[in-house]
C-alpha cells in the first residue's frame, strides 16, 4: 500500500508499548497432568504501510538523540539476515528468493550502488563470516564457499547434509564461536509439541569441517538470534515463546546459553511458569522439568518475534553502547496491542545483561479505531566496519543503516573474545575406569558378532535403533545394572558415548532392540537413561566421519550392589560412574565396528 506522507502524519501515531514484568502471567487456573486452566489470545495482524521517499520515511523512524538513520538499500523484496566482511562489505540473505546478496556502499552518496546475488540455495538464511570462508545455512544444509578479493563468493562446498526437518521454525542461523566451532540454530517443528528429532529446538556445535556435531543446549524453542558477548566469552541468545499463552505470555526470552543445558521448551516457559498443554515424559514432572531448565536472565514484550542478535564492538557510537547488544524484533500478529516491529537495545554492566530499552521505533503505527500499521518488519542487525548499524526489515525490502553524529568518544579497537568452552578431557573407556569386585566377568551379547560389524539399522544413518543385548546371570547380590556404549576411536570426545542407561531392574538380563529414547523407561520400569556425547538422551548410533577407519563400540555392563545410583535421568556420563563407583560387582562388554562408505541423509 502506497500513501503520501501528509496522509499518514494526519492519522497515524507511534505505538509506545512498555516491557512486561519477567513473570506476567495470563494463564489462570490448575496447571499440572489434570490442567483446568482458562486462556486468552488475540490475532491482530497490522497492515504493510510503504513510503517511496527515503527521507519522508526516515522522519518517521524515532532514534535516540544523535543517532541518523538512513536508507542504505530499497527494494531487496526479502532481505533476513545480514553480515559484514573483513572488508566492510555488507550481505544479505533473502529466504523467499533463495539466495544472498552482496551490497557495496557508496560512500559518496552513503547508500548500496546495487544488489549482486554471490550464493544461491532453497531457504538460504543464516551467513557468517571467518576471514575468507564464508558459511550459509539453509533447511537441511551448511555450506561453505571462499570469499573472493571482489567480495563474491567461489563455489559453495556443502559440509553438513542432514540437518533436521523444519516444520513451523525454518530459519536456521549460524555463527563462529570464539572456541573455533560452527555453531547452528535449528528451531522446533512446532509451537509447542514433543518433537521427536534431539536436534530440533537446539543450539548445535560442529566442527568448521562439518564431520562432527553435537548438541550445545536443548528446550530452545527458535533462538534465531545469538552472539557472544564481547568481554567475557558468555554466549546469548533471544528465544521465542510459545503462542497461545495469552497476550502477555510468553515473554520473549533472553537467555545465557551454556553447554549442556536446557531452557524448557516445551514444558517450562519464562520463569518456570508451567505448559499447561503439555506433560513431560512418562516419570518426570512438570516440576522436575522445571528444576533441571535455566531459566532466562531478562524477558521482553511477549510476540515480539525476536531476530538477529548482533553486539556492539565498534568504535563509531557513544562508549556506553560498547558491549551492549541490538536485537531485530519483527513484530507480533498474536497481540493486542501489537508488539515488536522495532530494534531494541540490551544493556549490559561488567559483562551481564541489565535492561532492555528501545532504540530504533516508529515502524509501528497506530491508525485509530483499533487498526495499526506497519513501516518494516525488522529481522537483521549487524556492525559495520565502520562502526554503523545495519538493520534489515524483511517487508517493504529495505536496509537501513544507522550511525552516530555527536563524536565518538570511543578509541580502543576490538579485544578477541575469549573462548569459556571447554571440552572432557580424553578419557579411558568406562570398563577401564570402573573396578569390579568379582573377578568373573559377565558374558554379554548382541545383535551382531564379537568384533564384527554392527548392522545398518543400529546406526544413526540407519533406524538408529538401539541393538538388543543379552548377558549372563549375575552375581549374588546384584541389585541393578548399568550399560554405557563408548567409542575410544572418535577424535572429540574421547570416548564418544552413545548410551548410558542406569537403575537396570536387576530381573532384566536382556534388552530388546529399539528402545524408546526417553529419560524413564517403562519396561523395563524403572530404567533411566543418561545423556549420550551427542547431547540427547539414550542412544544414538554410530555415525564416525567419512573417510575414518572402522570405529570400534563398546557395549559394557555392570552389575550393582544397589538399586539405584541415585542420580535424575538425563544423567552425565561423569556423574554415572563417578556414583558407581564401590558398588560395582561384576562387569562385561561386547565390541562391534561401524564404517560409514559415504556420506548419507
């Protein structure tokens, strides 16, 4: 929709929306297995409004004292996700079209000269850049490609093929962490469902090769945005939440994302505030679910969409935005009023976020009678060289780009970020770490040969099925079992675990194929599982890199002199047989091979 400036002065005014408290709460009722609870949410979805003048526009766009924002780029139809090159050069992913742009500035007229289209893929979003190598991320792919001396890229090299299946969160993003590692959001199928892929609703880890992978934290419903906070190395990120909780419900969450942890979705909301739709798995509570999830560090304006996420490391702004971080909010369509469709700024002290406060408004408009329009849908922030912002409204196709007039009171350049990721230590497998007190060894068996190869269905590009295991009658007093599978030959973790299960019923003495990966088992009752070196729970199948020689698995049981380790299930590795340890009776194992030909989906 076209409309003069006079016309839209005369019937619109800027929406000033405030930030809810962390814990605003709509939902009201009993929340638990019997929910009874009453619920209510708004559509509201605000009409695309486009002004042709580049300055009549920008009078529109309110930002603090000091700040000019200008139009560095029109009619782009689509543009996501933005980042700059070593060299300054700005690019920009567009989702509906597929591909990604590369846009130069004139620094005489301070706008792009034109759009050049470098990389094209299917639902390409994500881009990040390390020195010359550049990565993209579309649905199920990430690719690499050189970047050449004019800023375009070479041939796209795909290094990750089996990314999970998207669903209702398609927008994968990516980013390389100050330890090194690719890291790549893969958002929920769903607003609120039991996904059955790990990877989905993660944060994953990956080495810039591709050939390894693990789950970073899990129970992110969509954090499309993240970044490293600049000082201390901590990584954040801005999540969704869940709709249909109310206009004020679920705030969106800022989070401090750490390895191994998990952040609720889908049964734990904001600060705990429980699903009233959803049950955890068969032996968990929705209260247990809420213990063992961190909670967010600051929320915002429920429906707000949060988008790219990017820290302030230049030198071109005033010295207290240094180390704060800009978020994109593309707006709500489930508020009333609506939320978002502005860029917001978090303030950080001594490294910790503080407050959110709004920096770039006016995209949003109020039309009188309970009708509201929009400018832009902001989706991509990032800093210039420079030391500008530019911001990305993937709507009416525009970039804009945002820089300071009052002086700059900043000198000192950018400090590498430190890495606070550390990783195990190499370790002996679990049978040559844990002492037994009988001599006798269990005889174990399984679904393939001794020291054979461990059949197609078993591993992650096969069913992924747990195989079936037998072993020997135990000794007397054994009370319950635990069965860890390592493999010594993988190169990080070293051993790489596939399988820990723990409080065996000491009756069982054989496991079906298949078993369901949940944190309780319900046949056998009792039997939890721990979390794998994959980052999920229970067991995942060998999946060694391409090209390695044949890795060797280590099926290994133990039999207990008590009834439970005493441990909640999701249990780590260290923790299992840090509390074995004096208790164990009798152990054995079983070793299969797997060696993958070619790479496979």
């Amino acid at each position: 929709m076209n409309i003069r400036l006079s016309t839209l002065l005369s019937c619109v005014s800027a929406v000033t929306l405030s930030s809810p408290s962390i814990s605003s709460a709509q939902v009201k009722g009993a929340v638990g297995l019997a929910s009874d609870v009453v619920v209510q949410g708004s559509i509201l979805e605000p009409e695309k409004l486009r002004v042709e003048n580049d300055a009549k526009l920008t009078a529109l766009i309110k930002a603090p004292e000091g700040f000019k924002v200008e139009v560095f780029a029109r009619d782009l139809i689509n543009p996501r996700m933005l980042a700059v090159s070593d060299k300054g050069i700005v690019y920009a992913t567009r989702r509906s079209i597929g591909d990604v742009v590369m846009l130069k500035g004139n620094n005489a007229v301070g706008r792009a000269d034109s759009a050049v289209t470098v990389a094209s893929r299917p639902g390409l979003h994500g881009i990040a850049f390390d020195g010359n190598t550049v990565f993209l991320v579309t649905i199920h792919d990430v690719y690499t490609a050189d970047v050449m001396e004019d800023g375009t890229f070479g041939p796209l090299t795909r290094i990750i093929n089996d990314l999970p299946d998207a669903g209702q969160h398609a927008n994968r993003t990516l980013g390389i962490g100050p330890d090194g590692m690719l890291y790549v959001t893969v958002g929920s199928t769903c607003n609120e469902c039991q996904d059955d892929n790990p990877e989905n609703a993660t944060i994953l880890r990956a080495s810039k090769d591709g050939r390894t992978r693990s789950i970073f934290a899990s129970g992110l419903r969509n954090t499309i945005g993240f970044d490293w906070e600049p000082t201390t190395g901590a990584l954040y990120g801005m999540d969704h939440g869940i709709d249909w909780l109310g206009d004020e419900v679920q705030v969106e969450e800022l989070n401090l994302i750490g390895k191994g942890k998990k952040y609720g979705w889908p049964y734990v909301y904001g600060m705990s505030g429980l699903n009233p739709r959803m049950d955890p798995p068969e032996g968990i509570t929705l209260e247990d679910w809420a213990k063992q999830s961190t909670e967010p560090v600051l929320g915002y304006t429920a429906h707000s969409a949060p988008m790219q996420m990017a820290f302030y490391d230049g030198n071109a702004f005033p010295a207290d935005y240094r180390g704060d971080a800009f978020v994109a909010m593309r707006g709500s369509w489930n508020r009333r009023p609506p939320s978002g469709y502005e860029i917001v700024r978090v303030n950080f002290e001594n490294g910790k976020p503080v407050a959110f406060e709004k920096f770039l408004e006016g995209f949003l408009l109020d039309q009188g009678s309970g009708k509201y329009g929009y400018l832009g849908r902001l989706t991509g922030v990032a800093v210039g060289t420079d030391g500008s912002l530019y911001v990305a409204d993937d709507s009416n196709g525009t970039v804009y780009k945002v820089s300071y007039e009052g002086g700059s009171t900043q000198t000192a350049g950018a400090a590498p970020v430190p890495n606070i990721v550390t990783d195990m230590p190499a370790s002996k497998i679990a049978i040559d770490l844990v002492n037994s007190k009988n001599a006798d060894a269990i005889a174990v068996g399984a679904a393939f040969e001794k020291d054979g190869p461990i059949p197609l269905q078993y591993a992650a590009d096969g069913d992924d099925a747990s195989p079936a295991l037998e072993w020997s009658e135990p000794p007397t007093g054994t009370r319950s079992f635990v069965i860890v599978c390592d493999d010594p030959d993988a190169a990080d973790p070293k051993p790489f675990t596939h399988w820990i299960t723990y409080d065996v019923p000491a009756t069982t003495i054989k496991l079906r194929e298949g078993i369901p990966s949940v944190p309780v088992l319900q046949e056998p009752e009792g039997m939890k599982q721990g979390a794998n070196s994959r980052g999920s729970i229970g067991y995942t199948g060998p999946k060694p890199p391409v090209g390695d020689p044949a890795h060797h698995y280590h099926f290994q049981v133990f039999a207990l002199d008590v009834d439970t380790l005493g441990l909640e299930p999701g249990a780590q590795r260290d923790a299992v047989l840090s509390a074995m340890e004096g208790h164990v009776l009798s152990k054995g194992e079983i070793v299969g091979t797997f060696e993958r030909k070619m790479a496979s989906k």
